[in-house]
C-alpha cells in the first residue's frame, strides 16, 4: 500500500476547498485536494445568489454572474402584497461555473486536484482512505466536504441541525431584478424563494428536518406537496411558466458554528465552510462565507506548517470573530420562530416576518456576545 505524505489535503473542491487549496498552494506547500465528483460544481445543488461583497473576495464574480439583484421582497403567506428591502444587492450567478473557476485557481497555483474518489474513512491517527484505494497521511487535513463532513465527523463535529431543501429551475414570464421570499408556518424553520436569473428563476423551499419532520420519505414527500403548491401560485400569478428545467435540493447546515480545529494524531485538522457549520442558520447563505473560511484556513495552514504552532488556535478565534456576531443573531431568530410551534402551535405571519432579515425587528439590539454559543456550551 502506498501512502502519500502531502503537507496539506483538503477533502472537496466547492468554495471552501478550493480556496484553501489555492491559499494553501500559493504559500508554496504541497498540496493534494481530493473532489468525489467527476467536476468541481456540478450538479449544481444551490440557489445561487451571492451579496455583492464577494467582488472583494473573488474579483473575477463577473465572469460567472447571470444577473443582478437590486432589492428583496418578502411575502407572508398567502399576502400577495410584499414588504420591500431595496438596496440588497447581489449577483445571480452561474454556481456550475463559480465553483469551477475557484478550482482551476486552485491549480493554478499548484494545488493537485483530484476528481471521481471520495474520502471512505479517516483513521485515528489522521491517515485518510479513499474509495479508490488511495490513502494519504498528510500533515495537515482540511475538511471543505460540505454539511454532511466525514472530516468533521472523524473529529466529532457533526452539523445536526439540517434544512433540506428541494428546488426547481422554471421559465420567468417578465424579467426581474428582487429576490422573493415567501414566509409561512408551513414552511417550518425554513422558507421558500424565487430567485430570477435572466430568462429562468430558481424556485424552491427548505424545511428543517428535526423531530416531526425527521423521517426522509414524508419530509421528501411534505417538500414536494409544498413546492407544487408554491409553482401553482406562482404561474396563477403569471410570473413563471409551468415548463421545469431541472430539479435539484440538498442539505443546509442551520446550528450555527462547530469547533472547527483539532489533532488527529500528529495531524492537525481545520473545518471550512458548510462543514465548519458557518451557513446563515435563517438565510441559509454560505457561499461567502465558504471563499471567505477556506481562504482563511489555507492561511493558517501556511503558518502552521511555517512553524507557527499558534496558528490552529488562532484560526478558530479568528472564525469566532468574523462570523460569530451574524451566526448568533441568526440562531436565536431561529429558536424563536421553532419555539412556536411548541405544543402544536404556529407562529403568525407578524411573528414570521419579524424572524426574517428584512424585518427590523430582526436587527433589533443583542447582548454583546462574540463567543459561540455551542462552542462555550461545549455542546457542539
Ligand atoms: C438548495 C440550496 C440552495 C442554496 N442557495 C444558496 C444561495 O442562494 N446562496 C448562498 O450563499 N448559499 C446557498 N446555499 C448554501 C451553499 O450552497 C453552501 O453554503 C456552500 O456550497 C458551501 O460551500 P462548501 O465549499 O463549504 O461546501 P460544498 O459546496 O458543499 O462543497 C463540498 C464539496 O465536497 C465534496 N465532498 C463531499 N464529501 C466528500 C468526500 N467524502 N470525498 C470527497 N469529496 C467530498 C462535494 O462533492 C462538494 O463538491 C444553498 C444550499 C442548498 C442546498
């Protein structure tokens, strides 16, 4: 059995990966990073909108946008009147793409990116087994592996709290320049959205998947019925076709930050992005947060392996200080709106749109706490 000893392997190249690969390569160490798909991005499993302060993290967005966002509109249940957020700007973009140009960066600098195996088993000294039989005992391992992180897992951080999600891609009738947001107490600790992306939109919904709704085949089935639902409003409506492009959903990572450093053996392991469990727990938005993450943990690598043995540390309180502010906010507006449903309750639609981002109530003053909440709990 060969076993190759790279300095650095980062399992998944979606934006976390990629960028920690490039980070990591541009620092000029040796570094193999390991993708199961046949390609970086596809299929595309999001609904791909981005704020536009990803041009300072990825100056190249442009290349791979399909439109622009100027504002949001929220509709609470069956309302067809929306509340307006103007001045939210973001980009629709091509996410295929997006992931694919972070990847070939990524080898650009030097990363050796591998496609078609998937990490099977990660052993207690930090030697990592691959489905194909490749197996790696690297100095340092960087889990980018998306919410459902057999690196997390190795070291015993594990994104429980899940939004699963089921989208289709529909003909838009007129063109659009919002992201709509649908709010309803059926949509339980999720939402539903129409993201325009030129001559299509993205339409979909995500619902949590703990206890009632844990069971796979009736969360499957209670998403289907509910997203019919929202395309037949949608076409009464007018505003989309009825013909559907393509089907995609996937798992949301909704419980906030997970301690996202630690040793196995003689090898020290650093979580970035979905796996590190630094999606927004109401939005769930996470691809900036995944460039912003892996770049910053393929820094912290390059310091690591440089001698700095300060540097693991240092990653996880610079995480706490970036993301911990939004990520808290998020989680309590979160349990606030789950709580409601408490003994067969629901919230109402005033309780709804207070618990969503374009409310101000949302923004309303928080005790000043930068800390993880799971973290300092030590219950993650
Ligand atoms: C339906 C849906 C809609 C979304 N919409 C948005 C949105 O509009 N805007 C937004 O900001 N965020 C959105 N998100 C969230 C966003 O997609 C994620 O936060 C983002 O992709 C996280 O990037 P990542 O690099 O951490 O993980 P991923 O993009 O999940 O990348 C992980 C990679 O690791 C690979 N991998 C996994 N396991 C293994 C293994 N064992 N071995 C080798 N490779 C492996 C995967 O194939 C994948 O390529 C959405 C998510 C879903 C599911």
């Amino acid at each position: 059995m060969t076993v190759e000893m790279p300095d650095v392997l980062v399992v998944g190249l979606g934006p976390a990966g990629s960028r920690a690969a490039e980070a990591t390569a541009r620092a000029g160490l040796q570094v193999v990073a390991l993708e199961k798909r046949a390609q970086a991005g596809t299929p595309v499993q999001c609904a791909e909108f981005v704020p536009s302060m990803i041009e300072r993290d990825v100056p190249a967005v442009g290349e791979v946008t399909e439109q622009t966002i100027a504002r949001m509109l929220t509709f609470v249940e069956d309302d067809d009147r929306a509340e307006e957020t103007p001045e939210f700007r973001g980009r629709m973009l091509d996410r295929g793409k997006f992931d694919r140009l972070l990847a070939e960066n990524a080898a650009k600098a030097g990363a050796d990116c591998r496609y078609g195996a998937a990490v099977l088993r990660i052993g207690a000294d930090g030697t990592v087994f691959m489905t194909d039989g490749q197996v790696f005992k690297p100095k340092v391992l960087i889990g980018a592996d998306g919410p459902r992180s057999r690196v997390g897992a190795a070291i015993g951080q594990v994104n429980r709290e899940l939004v699963e999600t089921r989208q289709v891609t529909v003909p838009l009738v007129l063109p659009h320049d919002a992201t709509d947001i649908f709010l309803s107490a059926d949509y339980r600790g999720g939402y539903g959205w129409l993201f325009p992306k030129g001559a299509v939109a993205n339409v979909g919904l995500g619902i949590n998947v703990d206890g009632a709704l844990a069971d796979d085949k009736s969360t499957r089935r209670g998403l289907k019925e509910m997203l019919a639902a929202l395309l037949q409003r949608l076409a009464n409506e007018r505003r989309i076709g009825t013909k559907a492009y393509a089907l995609t959903g996937g798992a949301i990572p909704v419980g906030g930050r997970l301690k996202s450093t630690a040793k196995l053996g003689a090898t020290a392991v650093l979580l970035a992005g979905d796996a590190a469990g630094l999606t927004n727990p109401v939005t769930g938005a996470g691809i900036s947060s995944a460039v912003q993450s892996g770049t910053m943990a393929g820094r912290a690598v390059a310091d690591l392996v440089n001698g700095r043995a300060a540097a693991l540390d240092g990653y996880e309180e610079e995480l706490g200080d970036i993301f911990d502010a939004a990520l808290n906010r998020a989680l309590r507006r979160r349990r606030e709106l789950l709580a409601c449903y408490a003994d067969g309750g629901r919230p109402d639609a005033r309780t709804l749109a207070d618990g969503w981002i374009g409310s101000p109530r949302y923004w309303r003053p928080e005790p000043q706490d930068k800390t993880n909440e799971k973290i300092k709990e030590g219950t993650s």
